[in-house]
C-alpha cells in the first residue's frame, strides 16, 4: 500500500481530538452513499419502464419492417416476397397498409390510423394473445370486422360484446380532391368491431385494424402496400437476417427493426433518462460540499502532522496526496455503501415488490414499479461518485494548503 494511501486511510479510522470532525466525516459518507442509492434506484426504474414499453411494442410490432425511400408506398407486384421467405427463420412476409383516419361511432368521433392487415397476421402468437375477446376478422359477406384499440374503443363509446358495435371510417381520397363536401374528400366505409387489442397506450388509443383487402379497395391501393413486415424465429439472430434483407431489396428500401420503428419513442426515454441523471449528478455535487467540509476540517486539525512530515523530509507533494487520499476515500466508500444497498432495494423491488404503482387497483400495466439493474449503470455511477470526488478533494486540499 503507498505511503500517502495508507495514511489517508489510518486518518479514516482514527479518533479525531475533536468529536466534531468525526461526525462531519460521517455524515459525508452517508450524504454520497444516499446520493449513489438514489442514483442507481430511479436510473433501474427507467431501465424497468423501458423494459416494459418495448415488451409491449414487441407484441404488436413487426420483428422488421420495409419501407421504400422514395416515397410512401411499395408496388407489391415488384416486391421480393418469395427472395425474404427462403430466408431460414424467416416465418411471415406480409404487406400492410396505415393511412391516416376519421372515426366516427354516433356522435362521438377520433383522428387516429387505421391499418390494414392480412389475416395471416393474428397466426403469431404475441399477436393473438394481444387481442381480448374472441370473435372474427376479415371479411364475411358485405361485412368487414375490425379490431380497435382498448383506447380508441373507449373514446368512440364501442362496446365489443354489443352486436351492433360498428366505426364508420373516412379516409382522404387519393388525388387532389379539394371540395369543401366531406363526402366528396373521403372515402367512407364501415366496421363491425367484435374485438379489441391492447398494446402501448400510444397505440391503443390511436390505432385500428382492419382487413388488408378492405382497406385497399377503400383508400384504392390496387397493387400497392405501406409497408412490408416481417416475422422471424424469436431464436434466430436479428441483425443477420436484416443484413440478408437488405442485399436482396437494394437501396430502394429501408429495413427497419423495432427499435428504429420507434426510434423517436426510444430516444424520447433515453434524452428523460439523461436528464434525470444529470439532476442527481447535480445531487450528488449538493452532497460532495458534505466531504468538503469534513476535509478541510481535518486539515486544520493535522497541521502538526503535516509539520511533522515535512521534518522527516516529506514535501508539499505527499502531504497534498495524504489529504486528497483522504477525500477519494469517504467518496468512495459512500458511493459503494450506496451502491450496494441500491442494488439490494431494486433486486428486491425487482422479486418482492416493495413500491406499488398507483394504489394498487389493477390500472396499470404492471402492479409494481419495474426495475431492472443494469452492470452499466453501476459502472457510470461508480465513475460519477469517484470523478466528483476527487475533484472535491483535489480542489480542497490546493486551496487549504496554501494556508498551512
């Protein structure tokens, strides 16, 4: 152990002839080790909320999905749907149609997207265990069944269980339609609605599906589709199979995998998770003056050892070493207190539960607020605490000895 280390740390555990610098050293520890508790509880809840959103956007989204850069469709004439099914682990190929939407039940209406899927879709399983209430879908006779969000039912007043439960649906007339008659600037149609889908709130309350084949007639894509999603093998390796995409559809197209379906989402939450950070950073600097105070008290309290050293041949350099030792010490040992005791709080809010979201009435997606510990988050924090600290101390013990 170096001489300075080693000091530093006999001063740590050594009665100080004042009670007071004792208590203040203390107090310190605890002041970062609650800053390094709190840090890495609400950074684990953020992981846990984004554990949970993209959870539920995997229930409803496509594993890929294809669109085109030059514009907003994809002729599926020239599309190579049977080139991506030979891919191995490549299980649906599906072209889709989303169109911007009117909903109307009575005299209640929503904006929201209405999108068109074939009924090959509800064969995957998260899918299907994402619809609530049997019943059926595509197209029986003259009539057409839908699937609504639980948001979008709920603002339109549609009851599922009614047997008279339909959505009337105006969508824009393709080309430059411009007359002020609703009838003419729409194509309308109607929905029976039997069902309904629950997913992330942001898509439940805007969205509804319809038959791939209705809404093409409607809105008059003959041979076109928005896009092309793709189902793989949940085993199979992602980013191969959309490496081997993309060589077969050409730069015409972009292969997007979930995370960049809702990139804007995703970086919403990692921009709040920033910012959240850097207030507990700011926490954490309230809490340093803590160590601070203790160290400056401490180097008053030594000044006949500093004397002391200097007399054996010791410098300025070693006695500045000893005392920023010192203040890297309490930091770190609070930070890891903290750590610690942070990282059994959320394994136990993670496998207990401790804290309920809401009052526990069932509301929520979740009943607890999930957790989910990151060894990154432990490292950042880590590294905070001991930057911050020894900035603490450095900067102390320059100015404190210039009065020695």
């Amino acid at each position: 152990m170096k001489l300075p280390l080693f000091i530093a740390q006999r001063y740590l555990l050594a009665k100080k002839s004042h009670n007071l610098i004792n208590i203040v050293t203390w107090i310190s520890i605890v002041s970062v080790a609650v800053a390094a508790f709190a840090m890495i509880f609400v950074l684990s809840i953020f992981n846990g909320f984004n554990v949970v959103i993209s959870d539920n956007i995997h229930k409803m989204s496509a594993d890929l999905q294809i669109t085109s850069v030059n514009g907003k469709t994809v002729n599926i004439n020239d599309f190579p749907f049977e080139k991506i099914r030979e891919i191995k682990n490549v299980e649906l190929v599906l072209p889709t149609i989303t169109e911007d939407a009117l909903f109307r039940n009575q005299d209640k209406q929503q904006i929201g997207q209405i999108k068109g899927v074939p009924a090959e879709l509800y064969t995957v399983e998260r899918i299907d265990n994402s619809i609530i209430k049997s019943g059926s879908f595509g197209t029986n006779a003259d009539v057409a069944f839908a699937i609504p969000g639980i948001g979008m039912a709920y603002y339109l007043g549609i009851n599922p269980n009614s047997p008279f439960a339909m959505v009337q649906v105006y969508v824009p007339r393709r080309g430059n339609a411009s007359s002020f008659n609703l009838e003419n600037s729409f194509n309308t149609g109607q929905l029976v609605v039997n069902e309904t889908f629950s997913t992330l709130q942001d898509i439940d309350e805007t969205t509804i599906l319809a038959p791939y084949e209705w809404l093409s007639e409607l809105i008059g894509y003959d041979e076109l589709a928005s896009d092309v999603e793709i189902f793989i093998n949940q085993s199979a390796n992602l980013n191969k199979i959309k490496k081997e995409i993309k060589k077969i559809v050409g730069p015409d197209y972009r292969v997007l995998d979930q995370y960049e379906q809702q990139s804007t989402l995703y970086k919403m939450m990692k921009s709040e998770k920033l910012a959240v950070y850097l207030i507990l950073v700011f926490i954490l600097v309230m809490a340093t003056f803590n160590v601070i105070g203790s160290l400056s008290m401490l180097i008053i309290e030594k000044k006949k050892d500093t004397s002391t050293i200097r007399a054996m041949g010791g410098d300025n350099s070693l006695i500045r070493s000893i005392f920023t030792n010192e203040g890297m010490i309490i930091s770190v040992v609070g930070g890891i207190i903290g750590l610690i005791l942070g990282i059994i709080a959320v394994l136990l809010q993670q496998y207990v539960g401790i804290i309920r979201l809401g009052d526990g009435t069932g509301s929520y997606i979740v009943e607890y607020y999930p957790v989910a510990l990151q060894l990154k988050d432990v490292l950042i924090v880590l590294a905070t605490i001991t930057i911050i600290g020894g900035i603490a101390a450095f900067s102390t013990v320059r100015v404190s000895m210039k009065r020695l």
